[in-house]
C-alpha cells in the first residue's frame, strides 16, 4: 500500500448561475481588476488515501465524488493525484 | 389517525413546530433520531427544517447518509407518504428521492421572510385539502433554496404536473420555473422550501400551512397510490 495525495476541484456547473463567482468578480471591480472576464467559484478537497496504485487511488476517489463529494445535479469535478511514496 | 414519524437530525431546528403542527392536525405524531433504523410503523414521514450537520459540504448531503434514511427510502418505494420541508426538502433531493438539486440563493441573502406560492396539485397527500390555483402566505427560511434542475427534467415535471408549488408575485431565490415545491413521479414523496408548520393558527401570523398537515392526516398514507387515476393525463381523485 502507497500513500496518495489526491486533489478534487467541485464546480458548480457550467450551466448554472453561480452568484457567489459573480460577487467576486464584482469585488475585483471595484478594487481596479477591470481586466477579470468571469469568476467561477468552488470547493478544493485535498484527500490522503491509501491505495495498491495510483489508479486504484483515483477510481476510489471518483467513487467517493460519485456519492458524496460532488452533487451530480448540480456539480462538475476533476481529480488530481500525487504521490504514490510507501509510507 | 395517521402515526407521523418527524425525523430528527443534529442541527435540525423545525422539529417541535413540524411535531406540533401534525399532533394538532389530529395526528398521532413522535420524534424518530437520525440514528434509528425503525421508523415505528409511520404511515408518513416528515424530515424537517433545519440545518443538518451544519449543512457542510452541501445542504443535506451528509444527512441524506444517515442510518435512518435507510428507512425512509424503504417507507418511499413502498408508496409511503414522505414530506421534506426545507432542510428537509435538501435531504430528499441529495437522496434521489425527488429529482433536481437547491443551490445558493440567485442574490446570496439568506432569506427569512413570507413568500407566496400557488397550489398547483391537488393530488398529492400533503396538498389534497387546497383548491387547485389557491395563493399561500407561508414563510421561508433558507440560504440555499435555489431549486435546479436540468432543463429535460424540467420540462417532464410540467408535463407530468409534478409541480406542486410555485412561487408567484416574485421569486425568492431564483429558482428554475418559480418552483417551490415538487413531488416524485409516485406522487407520495414532496419536497417544499417554505415552513407551512410555521403558519398553522392565526397566532402565527396565518394558517396558510396548516392544511398541509389536515391533508396528510385526511388521507390513508398510500391511499393515493391506489386511488388516483389518471384520465386523459389528468389526475383525478376519487
């Protein structure tokens, strides 16, 4: 077994209106960041898992976005893994 | 009189006002902890506002894990009543119970004020003691109350008049079509963002909510499984 350090982003949908992104990016507005087209906000979830694998760390993290970590209806996310040192 | 089990959650805070608001309907209403698995042969089940675990991560995804919602699952396929007010209509949706999801209101205020809905089904165990089109006074309380849903299933909602209320005079939180509150395609599970426990005698500002649980209490918990048809896709009941 190998520790992994696996990264997941979870972002509201393309789709959908996010209105905290959108009082963001008005913020940075205001303060003179007049270049910033658009602000997407989400979460960042950084998980330590053990696993035979990296691939085996990321199908298990997939499983747990699947069921609980990201809202399917409402959410988009990606996985990012690091790692793989036995510990 | 119908056995109500009101599922109580950590963080719940509709609790004692859902429980009142059944037992003076004439139902026969008791608290059942998160922890239970026997929902002590409920003839309906009510999850109530609040805010489960803190609402981390997302409103009622955590709850919707508990051991108990093994139960209301169970109770639900078997055609069992089952009413989700707020936190409670949250839980329900992480649960796959009713479809679509509540997200953070279109202008990020959390809400604590009256809003209007029409009644736009009568045929569901919570709503059959209103005239279809009748306008309700009840209140909101919510932070996350934008319902979503992906335009396919909005569009089989309305064909299937699964909406069951919609806001009117303005819409609160942005939610998709005005939607308020919907019910699953058995019609015995119903989802609704405002407290109808919180106006249910004149000493709480209206009564507009109380014929929910007059609703819930007149009818046999799976009777409308049995006793609604549908004729030319109306929904008729008899």
């Amino acid at each position: 077994m190998s520790a992994f350090r696996v990264e997941v982003r979870v972002m509201p949908r393309a789709a959908l209106l996010d209105p905290q992104g959108q009082a963001v990016e008005h913020a940075l507005h205001a303060l003179g960041f007049g270049e910033v087209a658009r602000v997407r906000m989400g979460k960042h979830l950084v998980l330590d898992v053990k696993a035979a694998s990296r691939d085996e760390a990321l199908e298990r993290a997939r499983a747990m976005c699947d069921r609980l970590l990201a809202n399917p209806v409402t959410e988009d996310y990606d996985l990012a893994v690091d790692g793989g040192a036995t510990r | 009189m119908k056995r109500v089990a009101v599922i109580v959650f950590p963080g719940s805070n509709c609790d004692a006002e859902t429980l009142a608001a059944a037992r003076a309907a004439g139902s026969d209403a008791y608290f059942v902890w998160h922890r239970d698995t026997d929902l002590r042969q409920a003839d309906v089940v009510i999850l109530p506002g609040g805010f489960s675990y803190g609402d981390y991560l997302r409103s009622g995804a955590i709850a919707r894990f508990s051991k108990v919602m093994g139960a209301v699952a169970e109770h639900a396929r078997a055609g069992g009543a089952v009413l989700g007010i707020c936190n409670g209509f949250q839980i329900l949706c992480e649960a796959g119970l009713l479809p679509g999801g509540l997200m953070r209101n279109a202008r990020l205020r959390f809400l604590s004020r009256p809003v209007w809905v029409r009644v736009e089904q009568t045929d569901t165990p919570f709503t059959c003691f209103y005239e279809p089109g009748e306008v309700l006074e009840l209140p909101v309380a919510h932070g996350d109350g934008r319902y979503v849903v992906d335009p396919r299933t909005a569009t089989e909602l309305e064909a299937t008049d699964r909406v069951v209320w919609r806001y009117v005079r303005d819409n609160p939180n942005g939610s998709t079509n005005e939607i308020a509150g919907v019910t699953n395609a058995g019609r015995n599970v119903v989802g609704i963002m405002p407290h109808p426990e919180r106006r249910d005698a004149p000493a709480l500002g209206g009564q507009d909510g109380a014929r929910v649980f007059h609703s819930m209490e007149a009818r046999h918990a799976t009777q409308h499984v049995a006793d609604v048809r549908a004729v030319d896709d109306r929904h008729l009941r008899v």
